[in-house]
C-alpha cells in the first residue's frame, strides 16, 4: 500500500536545500504551482476508484494558517514572483489537506467489552506481533521493550496462552472520536498479481517506473516546523521550480524514468498505483516484486468518479471490476481516461521472497491480520482488537490486528485499511470492503495514557 517516505529506510528523499530555491516556494504555493502533499499516494476506494473518504466521525480541524504568513522579509522576493506563475503554466491553486480531528480519548475498558474476543484465532496474530516487535522495540521505550522481550520467550501456538499473555500484559483502551462516537469506517486492501516482462514487447507496452532523476521533493518541516511531514514536489527549470509532469506527459514520453519492468494491461498497472505494491509474473515465471517509492506531486482525480459523471456508469457499476470492464469495452478511450488523473506513482524493485509487502512500520504485512491506521491515533506496530463485518455482510468479523501499516486516505481517529492479502481472491475481498467498525488499542501499562 502506498505509504510514508519517513518511515520506509529504503526510500531516498530529494531534498531542496539551495536558499535561493526555498526562497521561491512561498511564492509557488501561494501560485498554487506546487500541491501541499502528505508523503504518501492516496490509499483509495477499491469500490469507486476514488480516494476514501473520513469517516463522520471524524470532523474537519481548522486549516492551518498558510505558511506564507509566516516568511522572513526576505521571502517578499519569492512572493513578488507569483505573477509570473501563468508563464509557468501553473495548474488551478491546490489547498493545503485540511487536518482531519483526532482521537481525544482512550477509554480504559475491560476485556469482556472487546466484542468475539475468546473466541478470536489470536494465534493467528502472533507471528505479526513478532513482527511488530522489530519495528517497536528499536524506537518505542522501555514498555513495548519489556512485552516484547517476553513475547520472545513465550508458546504463540496456542489461542488460550497468547490470549492470556495479552490479558495480562496489555489493557484494551476503547477509541473515541472527538465528537463522542466510538464507530468509524474499515476499508479494505490488498497486494495484485500482473503479467509482465523485463523487455517491452508488442503484449508488454505498459511500464512501471523508477523515480526520474529530476523529480525534487521538498521538505516544508525544514521551513516550518508546524508543517512537519508535509512535502511538495516539483522539478527545475533554469532556477524556477515548477510543477512535475503530469500523468499525460509522463507516460507519453519515453525519457520520464527508468522502466523496471513492462507490463500487458494498462488498466491493471493503474490499480497497482492505487494499492502501492505487487508481484508482477515474468515471463520465465519468475516473480519480481515492486513497492511505492514516490509520486509526482498531482491529486488523485476519480476515474471512477469521471465515468459516472458522464453517465457511462451508473455509481453501483465503478468497482475495480466495472472499470476494468468499461475499459474492455472502450480501448479507443482508455488513455484518453487514465490521464485525466494527473497523479502518477514511480516504483522500487524488492527483494523476492513470500513475505507480505512491506508496510509504514518497516515489516512484512500479514494478511488479515495487518491494519492501516491514522497514527496520530494509533502507535504503530500497536495490538489492535477490531471489531467490523465482512464486506457486503452483516456476519460479524472480530479480531486481534497490529496496525503496521498507513495510507493517505486513513485520516481520523477511527478510520482502518484491512489487509487482506495476496492476489485475485484478496483484491476480490478489498474492493468490496466499506463497512462499519470499533477499534480498542491494546497498550502496556507503561505506555497508556494516564
């Protein structure tokens, strides 16, 4: 899944460091040339195509104050530069994302209120507990130090040792959203299956790319430390930084990025942008591997969204499935639609192995056992009981998670991603997945509110 360049160690960042670049960026932004950006692609709808929303229980905090207002004199120059901006081409202004409220409370409960819990598979979680542990134990204090070290020690194959091992080194803790609600939204996702070549061929003609050498991202947190995370990104021009290309001009130029790899279907390489991850098939069948490494800096645009507005769908036909078939059915038109999302999501190679995808906590993801989670809300590599349904059903699906994982769209205090695995089945599951849900963190004593 599409995730934060902070927490991934493998991922360069192209900082702007030459003052006089910085100088112009008050200026860029106020001219709307270059988005604000949270660092990682749109964790979207598998349903519509689109980017998932916040749940209701989750209203909007107050915008920040443009970071404009806060310039040094100096910065006047870079601001006097923004009639220029038409010469630039610039794209209608982009609002800074409007900061989605968090959880205020983390409610101490007992553990006969986490709704399935003795009758949860929690063996199932232990691996990913381990897993956890590695991203926890190296950053998070001495609690998380102290359940790890005896995690190390103890039996995780047997549901009642690893229940009461949690029931007696963990306290649930009900979250609760700023305006009192305990319910959000639980979305799905998954990890695809492509056909590919390491060769563009006249059935391989779609690639995945590396990110381009010319592609800045700028780090706005060096300015202005209230916008830490917030980065931007552009490419030079003389000694004007400009937006990047948009998804039209990168995919019809051949010098826009090192392909990795060819893929057959162009409709599918677009959802894999979406998910951030996937395997692609060789042809020698061998299994390369790919995970988000950057993105141009474009809002995502719904296609999902434009085939409805043109009334060539109907909202209950833009599932995944829909648009996959509407672009069977229209070739001629396909490009034509994928461009008019702007965004586009560049690639790195990982290494082959089994192993789940690599999420925002820097291990492997387990399959219905890993969540996405807002960590403003949640620590990652926390145990989380989640209580939901299956997609499209009302039967209950309550389990022990570990929320390892972040996405772009997964703002607010009770908002999840599951992940759901590996290939077709799981990307059949995701894209049905939009129901309602409670989440309890579990957290050693040292580490809980007090």
């Amino acid at each position: 899944m599409l995730r934060s360049a902070a927490l991934h160690p493998f991922r360069p960042l192209r900082r702007l460091r030459n003052l006089s670049l910085l100088l112009l960026l008050p200026g860029l932004t106020a001219c709307g040339m270059l988005p604000f950006d949270d660092d990682e692609p749109a964790n979207l709808d598998m349903a519509t195509g689109e980017s998932r929303p916040a749940p209701a229980s989750a209203p909007p905090a107050a915008p920040r104050p443009s970071p404009a207002a806060s310039l040094p004199a100096a910065a006047g120059v870079a601001a006097a530069s923004c009639p220029a901006c038409p010469v630039c081409a610039c794209p209608p202004p982009v609002a800074p994302p409007v900061p989605v409220a968090t959880a205020r409370t983390l409610q101490p409960v007992s553990w006969s209120e986490l709704p399935g819990w003795r009758d949860d598979e929690v063996r199932a979680a232990w691996p990913a507990f381990l897993q956890s542990c590695k991203g926890l134990t190296s950053k998070n204090g001495a609690g998380w130090k102290r359940v790890c070290d005896l995690a190390g020690k103890a039996r995780g194959d047997d549901n009642g040792t690893v229940r009461a091992f949690f029931q007696q080194h963990f306290q649930p803790h009900a979250l609760i959203a700023g305006d009192g609600k305990n319910s959000g939204l639980i979305t799905g996702y998954y990890e695809p299956l492509l056909k590919g070549s390491r060769q563009p061929s006249a059935l391989h003609t779609t690639p995945a790319l590396a990110v381009p050498d010319d592609l800045l991202t700028i780090d706005l947190g060096e300015l202005y430390p209230e916008l830490k995370d917030k980065r931007v990104r552009g490419r030079l021009v003389g000694n004007k930084v400009v937006p990047y290309w948009p998804r039209a001009d990168i995919v019809n130029q051949s010098d826009r990025g090192r392909p990795l790899v060819w893929l057959e279907d162009p409709v599918e390489f677009f959802f894999l942008q979406i998910q951030g991850s996937g395997r692609v098939r060789l042809p020698d069948g061998g299994i390369l591997r790919l995970g988000y490494a950057d993105q141009n800096g474009h809002p995502y645009q719904s296609i999902g969204r434009i085939l409805i507005e043109r009334g060539e769908l109907r909202p209950e036909e833009a599932s995944m499935q829909g648009i996959q078939a509407w672009a069977r059915a229209n070739p001629a038109r396909l490009n034509e639609l994928l461009n008019s999302n702007p965004s586009y999501v560049f690639f790195r190679e990982l290494p082959a192995n089994n192993d789940g995808p690599i999420g925002a906590l820097g291990v492997p993801l387990t399959p219905e056992r890993s969540l996405a989670v807002d960590p403003r809300s949640i620590p990652l590599g926390a145990p989380v009981f989640l209580a939901t349904t299956r997609p499209l059903s009302s039967e209950p699906l309550n389990r022990l998670m570990l929320a390892q994982d972040t996405g772009g769209a997964i703002k607010g205090a009770i908002r999840a991603d599951f992940f759901w695995g590996f290939g077709k089945e799981a990307g059949e599951q995701a894209g049905r997945m939009k129901q309602p849900g409670r989440m309890w963190v579990l957290l050693p004593p040292e580490v809980a509110p007090r």
